[in-house]
C-alpha cells in the first residue's frame, strides 16, 4: 500500500508539472508618429502604424513555444513584406515560424486571410512559433512587432480594433496560462493638409460674416 501510494504522488507530481505554470497578459499596443506604445493612436487614410504583441506577467514566465491570433473588427488594414518581426529567441520567416500570413506575404485583412475551425467567421490572423534551439526561452516584454496600413479609402471617424486572442503558450513540457489584456484601436483622422484647409475655409467663412 505503501508502494502504491507512493507511485500515485509522484502521478499528481508529474501531472501537475504539465499543466499551467505561470500566467501571462497579452495586451496589443500601437504607436503612430513617434508617440509612444498606447492602446489608443489616431492615424490618417494611406499611412502606416507599428503595433506590438505585449507580454506581461506578475512573476518570472518564460515560453518557448506561442500560438496567439490577433481579431480585428473590420475588414481593411493592409500590410507588405516584412510586415512583422519576432523577438529573440524566435526567428521570423524560419522552420519554426508557422505565422498565418507569413513574413514575406502581402495583401489585405479579411475573413479570409486566415481560417479557424472555432472562429470561422473571425477576421483575424494567427502567430506561431517556436524558439529554436532547447533552452531557449522567451520572458516578458515585445513578443512581436507589426505593420500595418490604413486604407486610403478609410474614411475620417472611423475606426479597427485589434484584440487579442492568446491560444497556447508552453514552458518545456508545461502549458503557460494566458489572457488578453488591452486591444488597440485605430482612429482615422483626416490629414493634416485636408485638416489645415478645413480650418482656413472656416476662418474664410467667419471673416466674411464679421464684414
């Protein structure tokens, strides 16, 4: 009996080791004109933005493997080759890297840029990787850093919001818990040329009401 009770303590031992480990917070920040990462940037039709997959954790977390999509909330934004790169350990466009859309690609969000079996109406994209080499583990801070293009069609007041979507994240053999934390959103605001000739027809119309 002895024995056997034994035995079962090291099966709840090695259970326990697989399952959740330590807990991350996966928040999408963005940054427009060099003002800073925040959950909230405004930028105009045809420009660009850079926007980052944050991870945070209350105590000492590593992973060395990452599924997370990002959804968005409408249809529109754009991006190029090179659009988005890893943080060490992981190597962007490597064996490893099974992002959908992958590094090298172009084109537009859509529902259909990429399918998920549980989210089939989801417009959303999915990052995927492993660390390459054993040991190597990723802690906290900037997972992944994007670009993406508002259309030049966006009208002004409009808006996307990207959130997060933490899938699986592992530590070894253990599983690391995760949850979303802050979505970004994107408001488009009109250029600066159209904003400045806005204001001069308005001072236009209130000078000649004054005469």
């Amino acid at each position: 009996m002895r024995v056997r009770a034994h035995l079962l303590a090291v099966a709840i031992v090695l259970v326990s080791s697989i399952q959740a480990s330590a807990s991350y917070i996966v928040d999408i920040l963005g940054e427009s004109n060099g003002g800073g990462m925040s959950s909230l940037i405004e930028v105009s039709p045809g420009d660009s933005f850079s926007g980052f997959v944050n991870l945070s954790a209350a105590s000492a977390t590593q992973s060395d493997s990452t599924v997370i999509r990002l959804v968005f909330d409408n249809s529109g934004l754009t991006f190029d080759a090179n659009w988005f790169e890893w943080s060490s350990p992981y190597t962007t466009g490597g064996i490893d890297d099974f992002s959908v859309p992958s590094s090298t690609e172009n084109g537009m969000i859509d529902v259909n840029t990429f399918f998920d079996n549980s989210a089939p109406t989801d417009i959303d994209i999915r990052f995927e990787n492993l660390t390459d080499n054993f040991g190597d583990f990723f802690t906290t801070g900037t997972l992944i850093t994007f670009e993406l293009t508002v259309p030049a069609s966006a009208l002004p007041g409009s808006s996307y919001m990207i959130s997060p979507a933490p899938d699986t994240f592992t530590d070894g053999a253990s599983f690391v818990d995760a949850v979303a934390g802050d979505s970004l959103t994107v408001n488009v605001i009109p250029e600066p040329a159209t904003f400045v000739t806005l204001c001069v027809l308005s001072l236009a119309v209130f000078t000649r009401r004054e005469r």
